[in-house]
C-alpha cells in the first residue's frame, strides 16, 4: 500500500534534478546532440527557445521520480531489485511502446536508440538516488 506521507520528497527532487540534467547532457553537442538534430531533420537554430520545453521537462522528471518512488516503496525492493525494475520498464514497456510509434511512423533506428538508452540511463539514476536516499 502505499504512503505518500513515507516519501522521501527530498530524493524525488534530487533524482528528477539528475533526470533532467542527463537528459540535458544525452542531447548536447558531447553526446548526441548532432546526430539527434540529423535524425529529426532540424537545424540548432530552428529549435528556439528551450525555456517552455525546460519547464515541461522538468515537470514531466518530477513525475517519472514520484511514479518510481511510489512504485518502489509499494514494491520494497533491495536496491539491486529497484535498479532492475528501472531497467525493465525501460526496455521493455518505455521503449517498447515508444518502438510501437517509431515502427508506424518510420523512424530510424538510430533515433530509437538514442531514445531507449537515454531512458535506461535516466530510470537507473532515478532509482539508484531514491534507493541511496
């Protein structure tokens, strides 16, 4: 059963933080910034401002950490079980459905790619600050 009031609100906002600030790395120039824009066929200077897509983004890491902690505390995982919970709605139900759009839409595999491991990599730290904390 879950106790919203036995939330650690703290690590929610930390791993959210963390969410962002990878996914904000994964698309930079160091990473996969570049092959991404070629990938969606847009130029750095079509994509404008960012400030309302930060702050949606930002909301939207607030709501994958709060789902996580939720999930995990009703769960009462180890923290190896919780990372392996993370990696599996990664693979298998996140980008499982986002592969769904990608396959009817025609998209690159590449950009499927891009997607999916940036998922994985954002669940797992996700999990791994809500289980240390």
């Amino acid at each position: 059963m879950l106790d919203i009031g036995a939330l650690n609100f703290l690590a929610i906002l930390l791993a959210a933080m963390a969410k962002f600030i990878i996914g904000g790395f994964w698309f930079s120039k160091m990473l996969f910034g570049q092959m991404w824009l070629d990938e969606v066929d847009l130029k750095e200077e079509e994509l404008g401002s960012p400030k309302n897509a930060m702050i949606i983004g930002f909301g939207l890491c607030l709501l994958v950490s709060f789902s996580f902690a939720a999930l995990l505390q009703m769960l009462a995982l180890d923290l190896r079980s919780s990372v392996a919970v993370a990696v599996i709605v990664a693979i298998g139900i996140t980008s499982a459905q986002l592969g769904l759009s990608f396959a009817f839409e025609g998209r690159s595999l590449k950009l499927f790619l891009i997607y999916a491991i940036q998922c994985v990599a954002e669940f797992a730290a996700v999990v791994l600050i809500l289980g240390l904390m």
